[in-house]
C-alpha cells in the first residue's frame, strides 16, 4: 500500500501547499480522500491518469475538499472519455452538492447523462459499508454545526481524520496510518486540530502523517515516533 499526500495545506492553500487531499494505492487499486481544486494538478505532478481512481471518499462538503470535483469530470468527460464506474462516498447531501458544483461550473454539461456509471453513497456515524474490497466506517468529526455533517473515516486499516477538533473515539484502533489533520500550532479550536493539543494525546498507532497544515504549523510540529509532516505530493509506503 501507497500513500501520497497531493496536497497538505489548509483552506487558504498556507505556505503554498495545495488543498489536503489523500491518494491511495493498493492491491485493489486506487482510492481518494477528499479533492480540493488542485488536488487534479498534483495528480499531474505526479504523472497519474485521474481515470485510475476508482472511489472517492468525501470527509466533508466544505470547498476545500470537494473543490476539484467538476475539473475531475470534466477531465473524465472530455478528455479520459471514461467509461470505467466511479464510487463516491460523503456525508448527507453530498449527490446534491455535488451535482450543483458540476452545474455552477460546467452547465451545459452537467445537463447531460455522464458517460460512466456513478454510484454516490451518502454515509452517517456509525455506518460500515463494504465497498470495492475495502471496509469504509464513517466516525463523528467535530467541524461542523448541525444539520451539516463532517466525518472522520477509516478504510480498512487507514484512518482519515478529515477536519476535526478531536479525534473520534475508536477511529485510530488497530490502525497501521493515520492521516490526520494538524491546521494550528497551538491548542485546537471548536473545528480544527492543534499541535499542541494533538502531541499530548498522540494515537498509538504506528505511522501518523499530517496536513491541512496552516501557516504556522509546520515550523511548530516537531516530527519523530513515527510522525511525518507532510508536504505536497509525499509518499509512504505500508
């Protein structure tokens, strides 16, 4: 297993590093965790078709995670010409959202029947679905007020804080990697993590990358015991 950071900065793109955005490979082939609007130009960077995607798993409907979607289709539309299926998972609302971000950016487009089939699972805490192979568990990320709903995710033996306070109860058990969020350096607020708060209580497990990294996080963190601070397009191998 393969996992690539394609990007590791917060909102306001902090430091220059593109939106946080997580690209997974493994033996049944590659899956992503949320796409911000560079998360198509890392894949560039990288030299990876956006067609060998296969699932795509949003934490929360906030811009910076599901910015890249209508260039996503748009690639797949017109360029890729694809054909393969496309699984997308999200928290409530998010076949809605994402329909009215492609129509916002691509109307005319977005008024014809797309040339894949696309499976959109909306997913609540608590839920454990088994999806192309891989186990998907949705856990309550403390980021947003109600009825808007955020995720912390664990695939297979992945987890994905996704934006949160804190770190859900059960998420990081038996985990090989964390992908955690780590905006602030100081203390977490009521919807981000901070450095200060997460090293005091950091999870056993094995290996913990970090990203959504603000402005001052990354001179702040102090890496080691297994922790990495990501920047655009790291990788590590499972």
């Amino acid at each position: 297993m393969k996992v690539t950071a394609l990007g590791s900065g917060d909102a306001f793109c902090s430091a220059g590093r593109g939106h946080t955005s997580w690209l997974v490979d493994d033996a049944r082939g590659s899956y992503a965790v949320d796409f911000g609007g560079t998360a198509l130009l890392a894949l560039r960077r990288l030299g990876r078709d956006p067609e060998e995607i296969s699932a795509l798993h949003f934490t929360h409907l906030h811009g910076d995670h599901i910015g890249g979607w209508p260039f996503l289709l748009v690639d797949a539309v017109y360029r890729a010409k694809r054909t393969r299926p496309l699984l997308v998972t999200g928290p409530p609302g998010t076949g809605a959202r994402l329909q009215a971000l492609w129509a916002a950016c691509y109307a005319a487009a977005s008024e014809r029947p797309l040339p894949f089939a696309l499976e959109v699972r909306e997913m609540t805490p608590g839920d454990r679905l088994d999806l192309l192979g891989r186990q998907v568990r949705a856990f309550e990320a403390r980021h947003m007020s109600p009825p808007h709903v955020a995720l912390s995710l664990r695939i297979d033996n992945v987890a994905f804080s996704g934006d949160t306070s804190a770190l859900a109860e059960g998420l990081c058990e038996g985990a090989d990697l964390l992908c955690a969020e780590c905006t602030l350096a100081g203390r977490s607020t009521e919807s981000h993590i901070g450095w200060e708060t997460l090293r005091q209580d950091l999870p056993r497990v094995p290996r913990i990358l970090l990203g959504h990294l603000g402005a001052e996080a990354r001179e702040a963190i102090a890496e080691g015991a297994g922790v990495r601070v990501c920047d655009d397009l790291d990788a590590v191998e499972l």
